[in-house]
C-alpha cells in the first residue's frame, strides 16, 4: 500500500508565487499526494488562483482562516486536516514561494524508509542564481557568541555559495528550516504540533530543539531539490520603500529568537546573548540600509 504524503502551504498574499509552486507539486512523480493549502486571510489574487485549482484537481484543498493567524497555527491547522482527515503518513511543510523538481517526494520518501523514523530536509537552491539557500543548519555555541554579532542563535552552513554539495546520501543537521520539512506522522504525535506562540520566525529552530531532545535525527537530502525565491529577505531597508516592514521582520526574528533562547537554553547563553542584542541590531541593520 502507497504511504500517503500532504504538502502542507501556508499563503499570505502569494499571487505571485502560488501558481508556480502549485504547478510544480503537480508535476511529481509520485501521485499518492495531497496538496494543502491554509490561506492566512490574503486580500490580493491568492485564494482566487488556488480556486482555480479545485475545480479539476481532487488533489488540491483550500482552508480559508479569517484573519492572518501566523505561520505556525496556520501550520498546525493544516497538519490537523492532513492527519485526520486524509490520513496522511508523511507531511511536507513548504514555503509559498517555492518551486520544487518533481522527484521530490520520491526522493524524501526512498530516505524517509531507509533511514527509519526522522525528520529531512531537501536542499534548497536560491531559485534565481541557483546557489545554495539551505543545506543545514548550525546552531551557535556559547563561545560562537564572542565571534560574531548576528542576531540570531543559528546559521545556514554555505548560504549563497556556489552549489558544490553533490554527495548522494543524506547528512545529519543539528536544525532544519520552516522552507522545507518533511517528517512522518509518528514523530508529530510524539513531539506535537509547531508552538503558536511563535507568530513567523524561530518556530522550526523550536521544533528542531524539540525534535533532537526527544531522540530523533534530522537529515538534508542532497538529491531532493526544492528552489525558492528569495527576493523577500533581500529587500534593503530604505524609508522610501520597506523599513517599517524590514523593522517588522527583525522585531518578528527578534521576538522568536527569545522564545527559542529561553525554552531551551542556559542561563549563562541567555546571559551573553542578551548582552550582545544592541551591538547585533546596529550590526544588523547596518548591513542592510541602502547605500545612495
């Protein structure tokens, strides 16, 4: 018997992405799928183009919330849905504004029943120049703190390098990232649902934190490939334009980076983290104000 997967997508405001992203999932090699999407209140074209969708495809489901709820109960909603009533045995959350080469889920899934019980991740691509977005993540250590002034308590291993990273079998990761997770269902009904007190941002360091204490490992899958586009995070900070959203963003990162820091590490972290929070945030938003 097929094991049945749902690709889970939460949208806000996704015309431009959704179509492609859809249409790529439809591509797949594997038919045993369902297609999930929890809207999170889009006032553009979004949910009118996935209606377009329902009609001809039994495969595509739409669940309309009536306000933006945040990318993790958005999730969690959707993960319920697929759970019981499609009964699904895999789940795959993916961002919005992904397109993914449609051996995907074959390739997730031959490594989901070879390595047992765990949680992939695919490599992810940065869609337009094709270099690497994610292939891991590294979580700072105490002593990391003292050398850089990131605001955060991880890092993407090779982020935008060149795409170089061509072994065939999956690797172990300490994090994965919200843009791509695929897991079986058993680990969510031991584990639980992604924490809704994170709005965006820091839930899926949460839940890797979450997964690892409670046994399990996580792996990137090199020959799974998603692409996403990027152009979001790469948005200067400019009053003209984008600085009260970039600003918004930050407090998001910031407030997630708390929760995260206070569930899960030490009081002497936490201590050292705080400290550098003013030196990061002028760091940080240095690095992206657009030059004249």
């Amino acid at each position: 018997m097929k094991k049945k997967i749902t690709v889970i997508i939460v949208t806000y405001q996704a015309e431009q992405y959704i179509k492609s992203c859809i249409n790529s999932l439809l591509k797949q090699s594997n038919d045993s799928f369902n297609i999930v999407i929890v809207d999170n209140n889009s006032t553009d074209t979004t949910k009118i183009l996935i209606k377009g969708y329902l009609k001809n495809n039994l495969k595509v489901h739409l669940i309309e919330n009536r306000k933006n709820l945040g990318f993790a109960k958005a999730n969690n909603i959707g993960i319920q849905y697929s759970l019981t009533i499609l009964k699904a045995d895999y789940l795959l959350l993916l961002n919005q504004d992904t397109v993914v080469e449609n051996n995907l889920l074959d390739k997730l899934l031959y490594w989901s029943d070879k390595k047992g019980t765990a949680v992939f991740g695919p490599k992810i691509l940065i869609k337009k120049s094709k270099r690497i977005w994610w292939i891991g993540t590294k979580i700072f250590k105490i002593t990391d703190l003292f050398k850089t002034l990131r605001l955060a308590l991880s890092y993407q291993i090779d982020k935008e390098q060149e795409d170089s990273f061509f072994i065939d079998k999956p690797a172990e990761v300490e994090a994965i990232v919200g843009c791509a997770i695929f897991l079986p269902k058993e680990i969510i009904e031991h584990v639980g649902y992604l924490d809704e007190k994170f709005f965006m941002y820091g839930e899926d360091l949460d839940y890797s934190l979450r997964i690892r204490k409670k046994g399990y490992k996580m792996f990137v899958v090199p020959e799974a490939i998603v692409y996403h586009d990027v152009h979001f995070e790469k948005e200067a900070l400019s009053i003209e334009n984008n600085f009260s959203k970039t600003l918004k963003r930050y407090y998001l990162h910031f407030l997630g980076s708390l929760i995260v820091l206070f569930k899960h590490f030490s009081f002497l972290y936490a201590l050292v983290w705080l400290i550098r929070v003013p030196f990061a945030i002028v760091y940080e938003i240095s690095n992206r104000v657009r030059k004249p």
